[in-house]
C-alpha cells in the first residue's frame, strides 16, 4: 500500500467508524484524508474500492502486530490471549464504542464480505503456524492442524457477538483457550 492509498484507508475507516458506510460519501472521505475528491478518485474508483482497501489494511495492521508479538512468545496459550486481545477485544470495544463499527467489521456488502473472507484465510493460515508444532495431539483428536486453526478463529471472533460485556467475553474466551490448550496437550 502506497503512503496515500494508507492515509486515505486510515481517513475511511474513521469516516465509516463516525458516519456508517451507507451514509458516508466520498468527500467525506477526502475531506478526512486531507485531498480534493478528484484526487480520492484517481486512487480508489468508488466507495467499495476504499472500503476493501480500508478493511485490508486495518486487517493486516492487526495481523502484523500479532504476529511481532507472536515472535517475542514461545508459551502458546500467551499466543493465543495475544491473538485474543488483537482480535477479539479490540474489535468487541470498537463495536461497543460505535454501532457503525459493527457494519464495518461485518464487511456491509459482498465486496466487503469478499475482502474479510480473505483476511480471515490469512488469519487461519497464521494461527495454523503456531499450532503446527503441536500436529501429533490434533491429528489424534481426530483434527487437523488447518481444521483447529479455522475452528479457533471462527469460534474467538464470533465470541464478540455472544458476549453480554467484556467480561462475559473473557470469561468465553477462557473456556476456549482450556479447550484448545487440553486438547494439544499443553497445561491449561
């Protein structure tokens, strides 16, 4: 992502987060990420382009920053409260904080979804990394290491939803993390 396409990504996700997508227009997006429309234009074509491009890079920036703190862990259950507070949390205080966020996060429409969707896939592959040292215990479950890190990922991000309150989430993700370290073979 060039330095404009950045600033005009980081200008829409606080547009979207203030607004709600449906009611946040281009020039609200340019006038955020300090550009004349026309400029807007020339990089993104239209509000599902900088929709993708926002949901793209506030993914990656997530990801990247779990996995910088992923390299400093060696214990996988700090691994996965790491991925959890990223992921998890960040995103249940955004939506808590905004009921637009939730639109955002949804991905709104199908270019959206269809950006998520490979987001997630980038998500599932890197939580499938930390898990594969631990493949003998999953392939005995009856799993493999691609099947727990889809499970784990579909199951924490969803916890956002089922949660009455952070502590209710906390208290979900707990159980998660239990079962997940239980069945590798690690001590919860």
């Amino acid at each position: 992502m060039t330095n404009q396409e950045e600033k005009i990504a980081k200008a829409a996700l606080t547009v979207f987060t203030r607004y709600g997508i449906g009611r946040a227009t281009m020039s609200d997006i340019a006038k955020e990420a300090g550009l004349v429309r026309q400029t807007l234009y020339t990089v993104y074509s239209s509000k599902d382009d900088v929709l993708c491009a926002a949901i793209r890079h506030f993914s990656q920036q997530s990801l990247s920053a779990i996995q910088q703190d992923w390299s400093r862990e060696n214990d996988l259950g700090e691994k996965l409260d790491i991925y959890f507070e990223q992921s998890v949390v960040r995103f249940f205080a955004a939506i808590q904080a905004s009921p637009d966020a939730a639109e955002m996060m949804s991905g709104y429409n199908a270019a959206g979804k269809a950006e998520i969707a490979k987001m997630r896939l980038k998500k599932v592959t890197a939580i499938a990394e930390i898990f594969a040292p631990f493949k003998t215990p999953i392939l005995a479950a009856g799993l493999t290491v691609d099947q727990l890190a889809d499970f784990f990922q579909s199951a924490s991000m969803n916890l956002r939803y089922d949660a009455e309150d952070e502590t209710h989430l906390r208290s979900l993700f707990a159980a998660l993390k239990v079962t997940v370290l239980s069945l590798v073979g690690t001590d919860p």
